[in-house]
C-alpha cells in the first residue's frame, strides 16, 4: 500500500509543479489570473472503524482554484484599451456562436463595421443609450462610423464609470452605452477556456450585468491594461516546496523498494 500511496503523492506532485509552470509562463499575460492546488487527505476507514486504527493511505487534488484578485494596471494610452479596477468580467459575445465569454483582458479594437472587438474578432457588450436612458440587457457595441449629419467618426472617449462616447468630424459628441460589466454567485466555477476567456458554467450560475461603479461593480480605466496577478517571488517558493514533495515521495518509493529487496534476499538465502 505504501508504494500507491507514495506514487500518488508523486502525481500529485506533478499537477501542483503543471500548475506553478503555468502560472509563471502568464506572468506576463494580459488579464490572466494563477491558479492553485488544493489537496485531501484520503483516509481508509467506515462509519463502523475504530477511530483510533484508521489509517492514512494519502492525499488527492481536491480543486484547482483561480485567484480573482486584481492585478496591477499599465497605461498604454489607446482610448480602447480598458482595465476593470476592481469587480467584474468584460463580457464579449461571437457573432458566428452567439455565446458570451467572460474576460479581464480589454485589449479591445474596432472592426470594418465600427464593432468594439477583441482580439478573436467577438464583440464587446455594452449597455446601449437611447432616449435617455442606458439598457439593462447587454448589446453588441459598435460606433457608428458617421453620424446623423453625415460627418465622419473621429474618435472615442471611455469614462470610468464605463459611458462610451464618439466624437466626430463637425465636433459633435454622441453617448453608445455603457460598457456591461459581469458579475458571478461563484467566479471560482468559471471554466477556462483560453485567451484570458472563461465560459459561465452550472458552478458559477449565471452572469448578472451593471455598469461599472454600479451595483458592486469596479470601475473602468480607458487606456490601461490589468496585468497578470502572479506574484513570481511567491511561485518560485511554492514550486521548491511542490519539488521538495516530489522528491520525499520518490524517496519514500526506493525505501521501501529496498526494505522488499533485503525481505526477498533474506528469505531467499
């Protein structure tokens, strides 16, 4: 039983140092939030055992969590680019699927059509303005590329409290929405799906949708990006840690192999 019990402990081993070696290779990542391991202890016993004789027989990956916190913003002065300081996922929807993806990477951008896009060509989703108010449903954003008089789209202008406002070629301004900001029962069931996207899933529930500075929402910061929050100082320590469980589980492996060696010898001779 000690050999599966240390074998286990090594394959564990190897899903924190899979985990650590992901974590450190999005340092850099726009928007990527780290992950770690937690373990459980198996034990060997029923509602009917001693429990003063129940035995260990290791541990088991119990979750792998993500880490939501914040990271640290950087300026990079494109009126697109938006970072969430604080709660909420920017929610972007494809065109092709109509499924919404949620995301805190806002390295966003415009299309032929004048659609705020990411990089993946899925539309941003915004609270749309229209007879003075804001929706409450979100909505593909898109600046129109000329306005009512027929001047031509000059530029944007995003205010933290997410209102998106074009400006155009005769010097009018006009109000497109809000960006929709998503919130979660339960972020930590968000599935990963790649490209700093996730997708809700039953353990998340679903999305609920405000503005930014509303409702528990963060605020907007147009042209700024939020960085990775890995922390490499800390995942250099975790990963000597997991290698120092690797290598006590392999240990625990070749001592018993030659404890079974002598038995065999001695029996033998």
């Amino acid at each position: 039983m000690s050999f599966y019990t240390s074998l286990n402990g090594i394959s564990n081993a190897q899903t924190e140092l899979d985990t650590i070696s992901n974590n450190l290779a999005n340092a850099e990542t726009t928007g990527f939030k780290s992950s770690r391991v937690n373990f459980a202890d198996i034990v060997a016993g029923s509602a009917y055992a001693n429990p003063k004789v129940v035995e260990g027989i290791g541990a088991m990956v119990k979750t792998v969590d993500q880490n939501f916190s914040t990271g640290a913003m950087t300026t990079t002065g494109s009126a697109l680019d938006v970072a969430v300081n604080g709660e909420g996922f920017l929610t972007v929807k494809s065109p092709i699927s109509g499924y919404s993806l949620y995301t805190r990477n806002g390295n966003f951008s415009t299309d032929s059509a004048g659609y705020i896009t990411d990089q993946n060509a899925n539309r941003v989703q915004i609270l749309a303005y229209s007879g003075g108010t804001f929706a409450t449903t979100p909505s593909d954003g898109q600046l129109p590329t000329a306005n009512a008089a027929g001047s031509a789209y000059a530029g944007v202008q995003i205010a933290t409290d997410g209102t998106i406002k074009a400006s155009y070629a005769d010097g009018s301004i006009t109000t497109i929405g809000k960006i929709a900001l998503a919130s979660f029962v339960a972020p930590t069931g968000l599935l990963q799906i790649g490209d700093q996207d996730w997708q809700a899933t039953g353990l998340s529930g679903g999305a609920t949708y405000n503005a930014p500075d509303a409702g528990g929402m963060g605020s907007v910061l147009s042209g700024s990006l939020e960085q990775s929050n890995v922390n490499v100082s800390s995942e250099l320590v975790n990963m000597i840690s997991a290698q120092q469980y690797f290598q006590a589980n392999s240990k625990a492996i070749s001592t018993n192999n030659t404890m079974i060696t002598a038995i065999m010898n001695a029996v033998s001779g």
